[in-house]
C-alpha cells in the first residue's frame, strides 16, 4: 500500500518559502522606502520637474524720430502630440489646422501622420487670438500653445538690407539686426515646474523662476522720411537706366550721422526668406567699385595742400597723355587748350588731373587716399561695411600712377566715398560715419552714442578751395548740371568710371555716380548718388546727378535748411580770363 508524504511537512516547507520572499521584499522595501528613499524621491522629482524658458522681449529699432523700423509683438508657438489624434480624424483635423494657421494641408498630414512622436510644431509666430480659439476647439486634442515674440518690419523694405531680420531662433542674420544682437536680444529667463503625465502643470507644487531681461531698444540715425525719397528715387532711376543697382548715402556734414541709406533693388523684410541672398547685402557700404572722377577733390586736395598747383594754376591740356605703356584721354576729344585747374575739376578733365598728380607725386597721392579713409573699414558700427582697395603705391604700375589720380585702380564704396566730400564740406575735418543714435538703458532712459572721432585731413583753406572748384562743376562750365537746385548754392562732382565684373574678371559696363553737398557755402548736407552698370546712358552727370537734385531737394526741405541768400562770388573759369 502506498504511503503518502506527512501534509504537516509540506506546510512547513511551504511557510518556510512564503517566509523567504516576502523577507526578500521586505528588504526591498526597506532599501526603497528607508535606505535609497533619496535616490527615488530626487527621480520622481526629476520626472516631474521641466525647465521652461521664458522668452525676453527683443528691443525695437527705430529711425531718428522714433518711429519703429523693427519691433516685437506677443505671439504663440503650436504645437501638437500626434499619438493622441486617433487615425480616422488625422484628415479632419489637418484640414481645419491648416485652415487655421494658415498652412498646407500636406504639411499638417505629415505632421499628424508622426503618430509614434509626442511632440510636433505645427506654427510658429500665431496671432495669440488664432492661438487661444485652437486650444478651445475640444475636437482637437493634444494642442498645446507656448507664449512667444514674432518680429514686425512696419516699414516693409524701408532700409530692409541696414534693418536685416531675426531667424525663426531668434537671433539677428543680417544689418542692424545681426551687428546689435546682444543688445536687442536681452536674456532669457527660466521657470522650474512640476507636471503630470499629461504634461499639465500640477496646481500647488513649488516652482523656481529667474525673471527674463528684455532688449534694448536701438534708435538709428536714419530719418525715415528722408530715407523713403532716397529709396524712391533711386529705385526709380535704376528701372529708367536698366541698371543692375543702385544706392543713395545722405550724410549730415556737421555729424557725419547717416541720414538716409538706401539701396535698390532693396530687401523687403516681410519677406526675406523668399528674397535672393544678393538682397540681404547693404550695397551702399558693402559693394566696392572704381569710383572715377569723384576721386579728383583727393588729387585736388592733395595738389592744393603741397602748394603745387592753386585752383588758378594754367595747364596746356591736350585731350590725351601718355603714361608708362598706355595712352590715357580725357572723356570728350579736344583741341589742346589752356585750362585753369578750376576750370579742369569743372569739365573733369583726367589729362589735367594726371598733370596735377605728376607734381604731387605717388607717395603723397597715396598717403592723401588714406587720410580719406581709403583701404580701411569705416569706424561707426556700419553693418557690412568694407575696406575697399587701396595698392600701395610702391606697387602701383607705370599707368595705375597716373590712373589712381582720376579714380582707376583704387576701388571704395559708396560710404568712404560720402566720408570724402563730408570732409571737404565740413572744413577739411573728417568725422567718422554715424549709424546709431544711441540706445536705451537697463531703465529705459535714452544714452546717446558718443559723436565721431574728428580729424583734420587738409586746411580749412584747401577745403574751402575744393568747394568753389565744385560749386563750378556744377554750373554752366561743369558736367554736373542736373544736379542744380534753383535758390541753393550746390557743390559736387560726376563721376563716370569702367566697372570691373569679378565675376567675369574684367572690365564690362559703367559705374555712373555724382556726390555734392548744399548749400554749398554753408555746408549741411552730403548726397551721394552711384548706379551700377547702366544699360540707357552711363555717364554720372546724366543718371546719378538728378537722383541727387531729387534727394537733395528732399532732403534740405524736410529739414528746414533755408537758402544761404548769398551769391556765387566771380571766380576765374578760363586761363586768361
């Protein structure tokens, strides 16, 4: 007969088992709830626990007067968890999202259709209305809407390439935007919370907050109203001429703050990521070209300050001259002649100028082109501004010392260019360009920037010579006379040069240019005019000077400037007169 086991015993072995796992988790309970309790506590905190950032508020830049060119405004990102959008609804509800933020309804598919994700940005800078009807609408789960900035261009292209624009981080790409961007951005600040498995804030629970620093407001030299005239006028000149670009610079003499700075085509800041990387560029101080006979006033300042030649000095001028290898002529072909100097900047002689700079000699030539500012970057904060080129002139060619003289084989932009006759305007004293009128402090109190550095370039003397010989290049005698306003004295110079295409590596097309200042025996304002390789006409005192009887008369009405009343006095024009 079969005997069975003793039942006492297998209980006993089987509370002896019970016995040793639940000691097993007691132990571990014990390790979890009194050793490790740390350990744990800090990873639940961790899970629950987010940082938030907390965007600052980018400061606005403004025009002279004010009026906002750039600004920030309150908005919402969107965002959406796809997995929580049930897979018969994903069309519905990309239909009404693209219908509401203003997208195709293939991108919100393809959002939605990342159902293994939680997390997905639907839209960037959402009117905070749009934002809050979203997050109310019950038949879309899982939307979520975080508070943020969107940058504003009120003035649409005005100034568009100095303005440059924010990428969708935040941070400045290009102009004022790029170049002041620590200052305008400010400092973000953070928030430690505590939410739930939904991502929802639990009430009551502790929270760290540092408290955002918002930007700095930038307000610009610029006038607004000033700059639209530029901007239309040589917008305007650069369709009639076929011309590749353009660009205006107005200067006030006494500051040499830049009033307007315009370009065209310019870049429309509603719109830069659909416009060509070209237009992001500030062409008036970035693109370098041989600026022609505008360089004269550097050969004439130098001439008259080494006591070489004097504004009556005679010349027997034939309509060309031979240098080193090449055969040099002047612009129009003539009879030699006796020419006073005046009388040669007035028809802008270059065989004359070449004489001039024969007795000057290439150091002292040279050493005058960097006095002007020539192979440097202009101080003042200039967003793109470049150097330009200057050889030196031991490594000038037998023709380049004769070429550099009428402004061939130097090469500047339209900003040095401005410096040079603010110089001669304001009394042969150089002041460094200006952008920045100043900017807001930690209190929103208004700290204007510090003025220009000033340096004497030549004498009072010779600058105001200077002035008189291009207040006749203006007149009857000159190539500049479109760029005449009845009632004002004016001065300034044509210019007319060969424009060298890098891209094709060399000489095509024209660079056509004309800059002056008024009234011209008080000094007030500095107009710039240049158009790049013009197709209908090319000379300077054809397109280039009415742009600037255009913004000049602009320009001296919108501030006030009265006429001097005085009147040009004689002036010796012709040898033996």
């Amino acid at each position: 007969m079969l005997r069975l086991g003793s039942p006492r015993r297998r209980i006993n072995i089987g509370l002896i088992g019970m016995t040793f796992v639940l000691s097993i988790f007691a132990g571990r309970l014990i390790q979890m709830q009194g050793l490790d309790s740390k350990v744990y506590e800090a990873a639940a905190v961790g899970q629950r626990q987010h940082v938030e950032e907390i965007p600052a508020k980018r400061g606005t830049i403004t025009d002279v007067n004010g009026n906002a060119l750039a600004r920030t405004s309150e908005a919402r990102e969107v965002s959406i968890d796809p997995s929580k959008i049930p897979e018969g609804a994903r069309a519905g509800v990309a239909a009404y999202l693209a219908r509401q933020l203003g997208k195709t309804v293939e991108e919100m598919t393809a959002k939605l259709s990342k159902s293994k994700s939680r997390y997905q940005l639907l839209a960037r800078d959402v009117d905070p209305v749009v934002a809050t009807r979203l997050m109310q609408q019950a038949e879309v789960p899982g939307l979520s809407s975080t508070k943020t900035y969107r940058r504003d261009y009120p003035a649409g292209d005005l100034a568009g390439s100095l303005i440059g624009f924010v990428g969708d981080e935040g941070n400045g790409l290009g102009g004022m935007e790029q170049a002041k961007n620590t200052m305008l951005a400010g400092r973000d600040g953070k928030q430690r919370v505590e939410t739930g498995r939904d991502g929802q804030r639990i009430p009551m629970t502790s929270s760290e907050r540092t408290a955002p620093v918002d930007g700095q407001d930038v307000r610009l030299t610029i006038d607004r109203d000033i700059q639209w005239a530029a901007q239309k006028s040589v917008a305007d000149e650069v369709r009639r001429s076929g011309a590749s670009s353009g660009a205006v610079i107005v200067m006030d003499v006494r500051t040499a703050q830049i009033i307007a700075m315009a370009n065209a085509p310019e870049l429309d800041l509603a719109n830069w990521r659909r416009a060509p990387a070209s237009s992001y560029v500030n062409k008036a101080a970035a693109d370098v070209f041989e600026p022609g006979s505008t360089n004269k006033v550097i050969t004439a300042a130098a001439a008259l300050e080494a006591k070489e030649v004097t504004p009556d000095t005679v010349f027997q001028v034939p309509d060309n001259i031979k240098c080193a290898d090449r055969v040099l002529r002047d612009a129009h072909p003539h009879k030699p002649e006796a020419m006073t100097f005046r009388q040669a900047m007035a028809q802008s002689s270059n065989v004359a100028t070449i004489m001039a700079a024969r007795k000057v000699g290439s150091e002292r030539l040279y050493a005058m082109l960097k006095a002007f500012g020539f192979g440097a970057t202009p101080p003042g904060g200039v967003p793109s501004a470049e150097a330009g080129l200057l050889p030196n002139y031991k490594n000038w060619s037998g023709s380049q010392s004769c070429t550099v003289a009428y402004g061939q084989g130097v090469s500047v932009t339209a900003l040095q260019m401005a410096s040079v006759y603010q110089t001669i305007a304001n009394g042969g004293v150089r002041v460094d360009p200006q952008i920045v009128a100043g900017t807001t402090d930690a209190t929103g109190r208004f700290v204007p920037a510090p003025a220009g550095r000033q340096t004497r370039v030549v004498s009072e003397t010779t600058a105001k010579e200077i002035a008189t010989m291009l207040e006749t290049a203006v007149s009857a005698e000159g190539t500049g006379t479109l760029a005449a306003i009845p009632g004002y004295r004016v001065a300034g110079k044509t210019g007319t040069a060969n424009r060298y295409d890098s891209e094709l590596g060399r000489y095509d097309g024209y660079t056509a240019s004309f800059v002056g200042f008024a009234p011209a025996d008080a000094p007030r304002l500095v107009v710039l005019s240049v158009l790049q390789n013009p197709k209908n006409g090319h000379f300077g005192g054809q397109l280039a000077a009415p742009v600037f009887k255009d913004v000049m008369t602009f320009a001296i009405k919108s501030r006030k400037i009265p006429p001097t009343g005085s009147d040009v006095p004689p002036v010796r024009t012709r040898a033996g007169q």
